[in-house]
C-alpha cells in the first residue's frame, strides 16, 4: 500500500518535524516531494496516523490534527486545528474522522453519545 503525507497546510517549520519524524520512525521507502511525502509498501494508514500522532504529542504540537482525505482513503493531511473549518474539513472532537460538512460531523458525533 502506497500511503501519501500532505504537507500543504502546515508552515515550514512543522513540515521539517513531520520530516524529521518519518526519517526517523518510518521503515518504509519514502519519496519527499515538495510539500507531500510517499511510503512506499506500508501497511497500514492507520500506522502512518499514529505514528505521527504520538511524535506531535512529544513536541507538544497539540494544535495539530492527522486527518484522513476524504476522497483518497491512503492519504493523510497535517491540519492546524483552528484552520481546518475554514478548508471545508470538519473533524470529531471524539475521533479526529474528517468530514465535507459541518451536517455530517454533526451526525457522527452523535455515535459517541450512544
């Protein structure tokens, strides 16, 4: 499986971090483009996400969120919690899942409650 970073949204210096934590904790045969990263031969996304996750929690970037895309199930986004509405993305508070609308996130947070 081919799981692809994108980098697009974050600033320089949290891309050199991202950078920094796939170099050091990612196995897998990587290509770093402009602003995305490629792994090659992974197995899991879900990896990938919690990878990323626990290396922004050690640096105390808690302003950030790993999202899933919502048009490419292998491609993950480094969003800026504050910022990500104003993209059209709408993430659960509960599990970090992305959605197109604000309708949508509504009618899955609701899960949590039940």
């Amino acid at each position: 499986m081919v799981v692809k970073i994108d980098l697009s949204y974050i600033p320089s210096n949290i891309q050199h971090i991202i950078l920094d934590i796939v170099e050091r904790l990612v196995s897998s045969q990587k290509e770093f483009s402009d602003r995305m990263i490629t792994l090659y031969n992974e197995k899991s996304v879900e990896r990938i996400k919690h990878i990323l996750e626990e290396g922004l929690r050690l640096r105390d970037l808690d302003d950030y969120v790993i999202s899933e895309s919502t048009l490419d199930e292998t491609e993950i986004a480094i969003l800026k919690k504050g910022d990500i509405e104003q993209l059209g993305i709408y993430v659960c508070m509960h599990c970090g899942m992305a959605f197109e609308s604000e309708i949508q996130r509504t009618i899955h947070q609701r899960v949590h409650y039940f």
